[in-house]
C-alpha cells in the first residue's frame, strides 16, 4: 500500500481524493508483454474479522518491463509513476 499526502485530482477532472490511502494492482505479463502496476484508490473495510481493500477508482497505470519482478519491484515503479504525474502529493509507502 501507498499513503499519499495531498489532493490527487482523478483521470475524469472532477473528483479528488485527499490523503488517499492507493492499493497497488498487479498485472502479471507474459513473454510478451510487460508486468502492468495499477495504481488503485480506496479505502479498507472490516466485516467482522476480515478486512479488504475496496476500490474506489484507478488514479494510474505503470509498465515494468524486465521479466520476473517482485511485488516490491513493481511498487517501486508505480511509485516513481505516481510521484511524476503528481508532483505536489507526497507518497510513501505502508505495510
């Protein structure tokens, strides 16, 4: 997971997410395409016992393109990805 620090302005102009909390999705890739990191926003709902990630909307999408990566590899890169395409918001990752 990702914390942000800041007013990330959604893919469709109108909604904002403030001090959004960003779920990173991975989309394996084959011998012939590349691993895609999506970076999701939402919040985390407990029902009794268990608690999921429900999401609210995708804020971004990132390739990686050496075979193999590791979660941590593909998070590294959806957070340079994010940093870039939102300068003003500061993230940091959370476990």
């Amino acid at each position: 997971m990702i914390q942000s620090l800041g007013v990330i302005v959604g893919q469709d102009g109108v909604s904002e997410y403030k001090d959004a909390l960003i779920n990173v999705y991975v989309n394996s890739g084959s011998k012939f395409q590349p691993t895609i990191g999506v970076a999701q926003v939402g919040k985390i709902v407990t029902q009794g016992e268990s608690s999921s990630f429900n999401t609210v909307a995708q804020i971004g999408t990132y390739e990686y393109t050496l075979p193999n990566p590791s979660f941590e590899e593909v998070q590294a890169v959806v957070l340079a990805g994010l940093k870039s395409d939102y300068p003003s918001v500061t993230f940091k990752v959370t476990k």
